[in-house]
C-alpha cells in the first residue's frame, strides 16, 4: 500500500506539472540587457512561468502540449 502511495505522489509532483506546459517555438527574443534581438528560440511556460529558454533545435517537444508557433514574433519582458 505505501509503495502505491508513493507512486501516485511521485506521479503527481513529476509528471502532471510537465501536462500543463506551453511551448512557444521559433520566437525572437529581446535581450534589453544586451540591447540585442536573439531568433529561433523555444520558450518552455510551465503553469505561469517561463521555465526554459533553448535555441529551437535543442530542445525536443513533447507530444500533448499546446504549442504556439512564434515565427515573425517578438518575445520581450513585461513592462
């Protein structure tokens, strides 16, 4: 019994936060520290956090995740 507990609280601390996430694929980020324009990045939003930042190859998207083509757009922190 307590090993079947311990999965389905290990379940749900790894695996339903990962359900939840948001990828935005081949954005243009805007590096305001840098004052420069960095393209062909995958932004990782999991819940409401920005989680991960990679360049578009390096990063592999899981099936099952909504996925918002960010091609032509600009990403840049709020104001």
């Amino acid at each position: 019994m307590k090993n079947k507990i311990s999965f389905l609280i290990f379940f749900s601390l790894v695996a339903i936060p990962s359900l939840c996430q948001t990828y935005i694929t081949n954005v243009t980020i805007v590096d305001v520290d840098k004052q420069k324009l960095i393209p062909g990045q995958t932004i990782t939003i999991t819940g409401d956090i920005i989680s991960e930042i990679h360049g578009a190859k390096k990063i592999k998207i899981p099936a099952g995740v909504t996925v918002i083509d960010g091609s032509g757009k600009f990403l840049m922190p709020g104001l």
